[in-house]
C-alpha cells in the first residue's frame, strides 16, 4: 500500500494553516491548496492516512468545478507542471493533489444541501420532526427522498464540531440579501449535480458547499461534491429504512461507530481493512464522476 502524505511543510513557502485535510501555503497574491491524505469523522482528524486521498478529492473537485457553471470559483491553476519556480522542487509532493486558486474571504457556514433524510437530519427528525429547524413531513423512513431539497446552514469550524444552525442564524450573521443568495446557489448547484449523478445511477443524498468572497462577489471554494463532502448511494440498491452504503466518508462513520469512542480527541487509528475499504470506495465514485 503507498504511504499517506499526513503533513506537508515546504520550506520557504509560508503555511498559513492547517485545516482538517487541506492544507494552505501563501503564493504571491495567491492560494496554493494542498489536500493531504488525512480523514476526519465527526470534526475530528485519525492519525491513519488513506494513501492517495488527497489526489482523489483533488480530481473531483477540479473535475466537477468545470462542470459547475452556476456559480464562480476560485480556481487559477490545477497543473502543477505550471506552478512558480518556487515551487518545483515539491512537484512530486504537489502533483494531483494540489491547486492554486483566488485568495477570498471565507465565509464562515457550511452551505449543506439534503434531499434524502440521513445523518444528524434522520436523528434530530425522529426526535422533532424537523431537520435544522424546519418542520418536515411526517411518517419519513431514513434516508427516503425529502419532498424538496433543504438549505440547512452548519456553522464552519476549523477545530471542534460543526454546529447545524436555522436559516435565521445566517441572516443575523451574514445579513439577509447574501443568505438568500447562498441558498439559492446551493440548490441549484444540487440540483444540477444530482441530475447529472443520476445519469450514471448515483443518487446524491445531501453534500456541503463552501463560498467566498471576491470582490464583493460570492464564488465558491475548497472542495467541491467529494466522497469526504457528500453521501453518494448507488441507485440499484437503494431502499429505505436505513442509511444505503454508499461511496463516501459515510463507511469511516460507521466503522467507528462501533467503536467504544466518545467521538472527541484523539480519534483511534483505522486498521487496514478500514483503510482499503476506504480507498475502494473513494476510487469507485471517482471513477464514475470523472465520466461525467
């Protein structure tokens, strides 16, 4: 098995931060964004890399920002070949899984959108009959297709859990003209995703969209409709009652689930077979997303 890339430093390049799998260098007026092999569940990073990872979710979201023409994105270059001079010496680190992209004000929610009921949206619906606050039909099973896809915003959390919030909390945050816009680009992009998966025989259940600001004009950032972003469930074998297994970070979950792991640092090494469970479901979505 290759080995997992966990960290990168390169000298002489300014590190601005580390997040949960990417991690970010300062390049002249630019970005240079490097997704390491590293896996988070439940807001918390494993010691255990899944080896190419990073390569994956790079190929995915270069792959479905063409596709995505709804909204800009940050992208400047995705070839390594053409990077700065400075950075040549870390070609073979940087290849496949790096980019250069807009500097941008990060604004600070996750932008999820569900259309089937799964996750913490079936766990808080069985208590409330809401998900995020927003009542909900009655009688759903989990993971049966929801009436219409939901916005239900996250607050954005570098370390620690995310937080689902109602709509409400990002208008007092965000103010009302630009919520409204995040949400309303965030399912039309959906939407269009889930109609082109559809296509191949792949439901997309529910993924997070990220956005930023440049100039004054909202474009979308970081990773975009991966297997570590969304549920994505093979349409042939999808029934409810129960949450499909799908291609996604979804299997990791579930692993650990079983675990006697009070979800909080530090997070447990995955065996092996974790890891290459892993690998196989990353490389099948690629694949099939990549056809698109």
């Amino acid at each position: 098995m290759d080995k997992a890339i966990i960290e990168t430093n390169l000298d002489g390049v300014k590190l601005l931060h580390r997040g949960k799998v990417r991690d970010l260098y300062e390049i002249d007026d630019n970005l240079l964004i490097i997704a390491t092999d590293r896996i988070s569940a439940f807001d918390c990073v494993f010691p255990t890399g899944i080896p190419k990872k990073g390569e994956i979710l790079t190929n995915i979201s270069n792959k479905w920002f063409n596709l995505m023409n709804i909204a800009g994105n940050h992208i400047i270059e995705t070839n390594a070949d053409n990077f700065p001079e400075k950075l040549k010496k870390y070609k073979d680190t940087l290849k496949g899984r790096s980019v250069i992209v807009k500097k941008a004000n990060r604004i600070d929610f996750e932008c999820v959108v569900r259309g089937y009921i799964a996750g913490s949206a079936w766990k808080e619906y069985k208590a409330y009959q809401t998900v995020c606050g927003i009542s909900i039909n009655p009688g759903l099973e989990e993971a049966e297709k929801l009436p219409f896809p939901i916005f239900t915003p996250a607050t954005k959390a570098d370390t620690g859990h995310d937080e689902n919030v109602p709509f409400s909390h990002m208008v007092n945050a965000l103010g009302k003209d630009i919520s409204e816009e995040l949400r309303r680009l965030s399912i039309q992009l959906f939407e269009k995703a889930h109609a082109l998966l559809s296509k191949k025989g792949i439901i997309l259940a529910d993924t997070k969209f990220e956005f930023g600001l440049v100039d004054g004009k909202v474009i979308l950032i970081d990773e975009l409709l991966t297997p570590d972003s969304s549920r994505f469930w093979p349409a042939d074998s999808y029934t409810t009652g129960s949450t499909p297994p799908g291609f996604d970070k979804q299997y990791v979950r579930d692993y650990v689930e079983e675990l006697k792991w009070n979800k909080t640092p530090p997070a447990p090494e995955l065996p092996d077979n974790v890891v290459a469970g892993t690998i196989k479901k990353y490389r099948q979505i690629e694949e099939i997303i990549l056809s698109l």
